[in-house]
C-alpha cells in the first residue's frame, strides 16, 4: 500500500499481510494532497479466509502426536478438522480450543479408560457439511469417566449431536454446552445408562435450531436438556423415552421466548418430564404436547416460578402449576387439555404464601380432575374458550373454602363431574356477565355434587351470568344420574339461576337434584326450580322426568 500522505511527493511504502489480505488481495495506490481525510474501498474480490493454526490430514487426537500431529498446540488456536474426526481424551494437556471449522468431519469429546475429560472448550464450532459432535465415556470400574466440553460461541454443525453415557461402573458425568446459539441440521440423541450417579445433561443458553428428531433417553441416570433461549425450533420435535421420569426438559427462558416443535412419549406408556422454569419470563409452546404419546409430567413451577401459553394441544398424565417465592406461576392452554384416549390425567394449580398459581382454559379438558390447592395465596382455574367448551374431571378443592373458578365464556362452559364435594367445597365462583356455567350429570352410574363455600357472583359482588345445576338426562336403556347435593353457603348473584332434573326417555327416568341449599341472598333475574321432562313408551309406562327432591333457600331472594 504506497502512500502520499505530505503532499511532498515522497512515497513511504508500508506492507502489512493482514491488512493486504483483508482487502481481497487488491493492492492500491491513495494520492492525496496535504491530508488524508477519509478513504472508501469498493472490492469485488473473494473475502479472505483466515486459515486455521491447525488443519488435519488425518484422524488425530489433540495434544498428541497421532495422526496430524497437534502437540504444539497452545490455548485458543483453532482447528480445522476437515472431514477427519479430531478426539479430545484425558491425556489432551491443552484441551481449550479456539475455532474449530470443517465440513464432514467429527469432533470427538471421550476419556479414555479410568479418567475423564474436563474443562474441555471451544470458542466456536462451524461444521458445514455433515459434521457431528459426540461426548462419551468409558465403562469401567472407576468413579471417573466423566466429560465436559463447552462452546463459548456459537454451535453450527450440519450433522448431529450425541451425549452418550456409558459409564455404569462408576459415576460417569456427561456435560455439553452450548453458551451461544446452537444449530443442528441432523439430529441430537442424549442417552443415559443403568446408574444414578451417571448423569448426561446437555445445556443451550442461546437460541437453538434442531432439524432432525430430539431423543432424549433416560434411565437410572437421569438424561436432561437444558433450553434457555429466546427463539428454540426443534423441526423434528423431541421424543421422551426410557425410564418414565428421567429423560427430562427444562425450559428456563431469560425473557419471553418461543417453543417451536412437538414433545412427546416414544410409545403408549407416558413417559418424560418437562419443567417450566423462567420465574415471571412467559414461555410460548407453538406446537403440540403429549398429542401423539402422551407424556410423564407437565410441571409449570418447581426451583424457581414458571410461566407459559400453550398454543395446541397438551397430553400429560399429570400437569402442575406452582407458585414458588414470590413468584405467581401460570398455565394459558389455548388448545384442548386430555382425551378420551387419556382421561387418568390430573391438573394440580397450588397457591403457596406469597405466590398464587392460575391455569386458564380456551379447549375442552378431559381429564381425572382439577385440584385448586390455596395457601394465602389463591389457586385459580379460568374457563375463558369463545366456543361451547365441556370439562369431563372432578373440579377438587385441596381443603374446605379452597380455589376460585372463573368462567368467562359467552358460548358456556359445561361440566360433567363434581364441582366440590362435602366439607371440601370451592372458595368461590366467579361467572362474568353474559358467560354462563352449567353442571350436567350424564347417565353413566356416576352421582354428581356442587359445593361453594362463598359467592357465586361476577367476582366483584356484581351480576353474574347464568348458573345451572342439573340431573342427567336419560338414555335408551340408562336412567340419568342425580345431583346428590347442591350446595352455596354464600351469596348467588347472577342474571339466570336455574336448578333442573333430568328428562327421561321412554321407560327410563331423568336423573333428580336430591339436595339442594342455598344458605346466603339470591339476586337474579330468573330463578328456575324444575323437574324434568317425562317420557312415553308406547304402551308401557313412560319414565318420569328427573325431580328436585329437596331445595332449601334460607336467605332472602331477591328476584327482578
């Protein structure tokens, strides 16, 4: 580069590689008069590539002289392993890579026999054809055979990623980490072995990118994923399989951040956990969960808070929202909630001092139950669909005046099992205007009970929507089944409150409401006290319709 920079017609000449390269391999001539103010390059060559301190001809282990030899490597020079696989083991001095690049080629993390490999790193992996990244060990009899390797930087491989645990005879630890984003065009297999203390855990702080299907396999060894960044799309979705309640997912988002990718079992029987964990960071789930296999356990809440949106649908045979410190915890599930295919599900929702917990509702839920558990702070359960939503599962109180029950919905929310039970009845319903709540019993051998221990009303003392609590309605062959209670120790204040029997059909009767109580005021428009509708059958006598045996208003009714 030849410079005139006094305007005395001296040329002073200065060479630097690094910066003749940076501009493409172009070599330039600046005249200037007596200063040089600013300069603006247009190059249209090749950009150039910085080599790679080290670059293998060969399979090869770091540190030694085998195969390309690296020996003389020192801390932080770079890499490029071509479509050879370069092996870190436990006799690798100097295990802390700069960049390592290449293209088919395999980067290999593995002790050998009796030791581990620690503090092992790389400040950022760029694999462009089908390379992979694998972390194992050794089975022996030792307590080592452990290893961890770290990426600083940003992960990107085309193939894929295994953390494979081998180690049974001894407590074999398995780390991966990928501090930065992590990208994976193939697949990621985690798999843990038959020992407690040999654990495998795989850890993305940034955003991740997964094409191919995430297996995670646990074992007597627990095998987790840690995700923690703000955007995470796992195209070919993750599968939970192995030992039921050890191939574990924790979401720990830093800030608002997005799932993309279906969770599910790897068969009929439920098996996987996943842990919401971003304390007061809302975790939105694109896809569907536990919609094919259903899963292990769905936990909102644990170490610390845990909030999310579920934008399908979700299968778990057990879902629990916890609030935890300080720190509400939420459930926002837009899609349905169970099946027929899986109705032993259960929901728990737990307030605990200081910290409430809620699970709102949009789809139809088919699950055992729902158990509102409040400590000081409430437990919530919100039906707030924009469509005719149907709960099948018992509505449970942890204890007597425990849990509030929002309906918000307008096209009416109706529930086929026990909203509280004796003794244990919900703290209060709130029904906001124009939504509607009905309870229906089916005719299916299963008596129903209502039971509020406070108000029925739109949560502020004010005019709720509609309340109905009625006997099943007969089918051919079946009577219906009865309200065996029906109980509000509080106030009703609600547009309609109506309280019905069954209807019959042919010689089969409706299901009666053998109790009912209302101890506080009622305000309502309409207030309905009715038997259901007979039935005819020909010849024979026809059923009787479902009666209100029993109804006891001891507060006053104000009826408008």
């Amino acid at each position: 580069l030849s410079l005139f920079p006094n305007g005395k017609g001296e040329e002073m000449s200065i060479t630097n590689k690094n910066l003749f390269n940076s501009f493409g391999g172009v070599k330039t001539r600046l005249l200037t008069g007596t200063a040089l103010v600013a300069v603006s390059f247009a190059l249209a060559g090749p950009a150039y590539a910085q080599t790679a301190d080290f670059t293998l001809g060969a399979n090869s282990t770091l540190d030694q002289a085998v195969g390309t030899d690296t020996s003389a490597i020192t801390a932080g020079q770079s890499v490029d392993i071509v479509t050879f696989t370069l092996t870190i083991d436990n006799l690798s001095t100097v295990n802390d890579l700069g960049a390592v690049t290449g293209t088919t080629g395999t980067l290999l993390i593995a002790p050998i026999a009796a030791a581990s490999v620690t503090g092992a790193s790389a400040t950022s992996i760029t694999l462009t054809g089908a390379g992979a990244i694998s972390v194992t060990n050794v089975d022996d009899a030792s307590a080592s055979g452990s290893a961890d390797f770290t990426v600083t930087g940003d992960t990107d491989i085309g193939g894929n990623l295994s953390v494979v645990n081998l180690q049974t005879g001894g407590d074999g630890v398995l780390l991966f980490t990928s501090t930065g984003a992590l990208t994976v065009g193939g697949t990621i297999t985690l798999t843990g072995v038959a020992r407690a203390g040999s654990t495998t855990t795989a850890t993305v702080t940034g955003d991740a990118t997964i094409t191919g299907v995430t297996t995670i396999n646990g074992d007597t060894g627990p095998v987790t994923l840690n995700v923690n960044g703000a955007t995470n799309v796992f195209t070919g979705g993750v599968v939970l399989a192995g030992t039921a309640a050890n191939a574990i997912v924790n979401l720990t988002p830093t800030a608002a951040s997005t799932f993309t990718g279906t969770i599910d079992s790897t068969d009929a029987t439920a098996r996987g956990v996943v842990n919401v964990l971003g304390g007061a960071n809302v975790l939105t789930f694109a896809s569907n969960i536990g919609a094919t296999q259903e899963i292990l356990q769905l936990n909102l809440g644990g170490a610390t808070a845990g909030n999310a949106v579920f934008t399908g649908s979700v299968e778990a045979s057990a879902i629990a929202v916890l609030g935890v410190g300080t720190v509400a915890s939420s459930a926002d599930f837009n899609g349905n909630v169970g099946s027929a295919a899986f109705t032993t599900g259960t929901i728990a929702v737990t307030g605990v001092t200081g910290a409430a917990a809620s699970a709102s509702f949009a789809g139809n839920v088919t699950v055992a139950s729902i158990t509102l558990d409040k400590d000081t702070s409430d437990a919530t359960a919100t039906f707030d669909g924009t469509v005719a939503q149907t709960v099948v599962g018992d509505i449970v109180a942890a204890g007597d005046d425990e849990g509030v029950l929002v309906i918000s919905n307008a096209a009416g929310v109706t529930f086929n099992d026990n909203i509280g039970v004796a003794a244990a009845g919900i703290g209060s319903i709130t029904i906001a205007s124009g939504a509607s709540l009905t309870q229906k019993a089916l005719a299916a051998g299963d008596d129903l009970t209502f039971d509020v221990v406070g108000n029925v009303d739109d949560g502020a003392a004010g005019t709720g929507g509609s309340l109905t609590i009625g006997g099943g309605a007969a089918v051919s062959g079946t009577a219906g089944d009865d309200i065996t209670l029906a109980t509000v120790s509080g106030n009703v204040n609600v547009t309609a409150l109506t309280i019905e029997g069954g209807a019959a059909i042919e010689n089969d009767a409706g299901g009666a409401v053998t109790s009912s109580v209302i101890t506080g005021t009622t305000t309502a428009t309409t207030y309905n006290i009715t038997g259901g509708a007979g039935a005819t059958d020909g010849a024979a006598t026809g059923g009787a319709g479902g009666a209100v045996t029993t109804h006891l208003q001891t507060g006053a009714i104000n009826v408008t």
